[in-house]
C-alpha cells in the first residue's frame, strides 16, 4: 500500500491535484443543482453499469431533458439510435425511478450517506452499490468511491487486494474493499471520491466522472 500512497501523494503535487479538485467541484455544484439535474445525473449513472463513463456521458448529453419526459419506447429508440447496449431494459429503469423522484428527493434531504446508497441501492432498479456510491459520489458525498474494475486493477496490482474471481462484487466484498479504500485514503490525505478519481487517472490517463 505504501507505494501506492506514495504515487498519490506525488501525483497531488501536479496539475492532476488541480483537475480533481475542480472535478469535486463540480459534483458540489450539481448536488445543488436542483431536483431535475441530480435525477439526470441518476440515469447517467443507471446507464454506465456495464457501459462506458465516456459513453454515458455522450449519451447524457445527446439525451438531456429527454430523460424527463420521453415516453419508455421513446427513450429506448433514443437509446438504440446512440448505440447504446441495453436501450429497453435501462429505458425501463429509467422511467421507472422517474416515477421515484419525490421518493428520491425525500430520501436525499432525509437520510445520511450510507443509509442513503442501501435506500439507493434496495429502491432504484440498475443501481447496485458501485453505481449507488457512483451517484452519491456525483452529486457531492466525498465519502463514496466507485469500485469498478480500473480500481480493482490497480488496487490488485499493487497487492492491496486480492483480485476478485468474479467481476460482479457481492455486497460484503464491495464493503470490504471500501475499507481498504478508506486506509488507502486516509494515508494518502484525501477523501475517498478525491481517492477514486486519482486511482482512476492512474490506470487510465483521465479525469472524468
């Protein structure tokens, strides 16, 4: 681990340091952007499961407020005009939490973090904990990383963890990873959102969300 804290702690001296606080930044902002815009933000995360950050995003933006107000097969032709892999089945889900949205509200101003991803988690259909902890994370709760497979990977490479021999973590694995993640961040002196996008630039050159 200490070689991995070391690579963060270097990599806060560079301009990298700079991209991910204005990156946090911009999860604050959005957390205080209203109801339309976090639940925008929820179908980007509902679609990024087993998909691309990058394409989510291009999908988000291509959709917008689309998300809103189009009807389930419209958002699924939407969805398979912009190539996405599961336009019926996230269609669905979609249109679905549109239907929790004052639920979702009440559970935001309601519950505390991690209450708040199993409330996430037991009532929006697609989200599971990595893409509960993917919303919360963006929309401004620094207390969430994103487990994926690029953390897994690097995490595994430098012999933090054991590689898992399923992609699909069961909920007591994910939890425990985190609390690898929150020594990981702890030592290396920042939270573990700030955490999941240094991990992230590390393994893949980018800052995304």
């Amino acid at each position: 681990m200490q070689k991995l804290v070391k690579s963060i702690k270097s990599l806060k001296t560079t301009k990298i340091s700079t991209l991910v606080e204005e990156r946090m930044a911009l999860f604050r902002a959005l957390g205080r952007s209203g109801e339309e815009g976090i639940f925008k933000e929820l179908c980007f995360c509902i679609l990024t499961a087993n998909y691309s950050a990058e394409g989510g995003i291009r999908i988000q933006k291509e959709i917008g407020s689309g998300f809103l107000t189009l009807s389930e097969s419209g958002l699924s032709s939407e969805l398979k005009r912009l190539g996405y892999r599961f336009p019926n089945m996230r269609a669905r889900y979609i249109v679905d939490a549109r239907s929790k949205r004052k639920a979702l509200a009440k559970a935001i101003s309601s519950l505390e973090g991690r209450a708040l991803r199993c409330w996430l988690a037991e009532n929006i259909y697609g989200l599971g904990y990595k893409e509960a902890s993917h919303f919360l994370r963006n929309i401004g709760y620094r207390e969430f990383a994103i487990i994926d497979f690029h953390i897994i990977d690097i995490l595994a490479a430098n012999g933090v963890i054991e590689k898992p021999s399923k992609k699909s973590l069961a909920k007591k694995r994910y939890e425990e990873i985190e609390e690898v993640l929150a020594i990981l961040a702890e030592k290396s002196g920042t939270s573990q959102g700030e955490l999941d996008l240094y991990l992230w630039y590390m393994e893949t050159g980018k800052i995304l969300k």
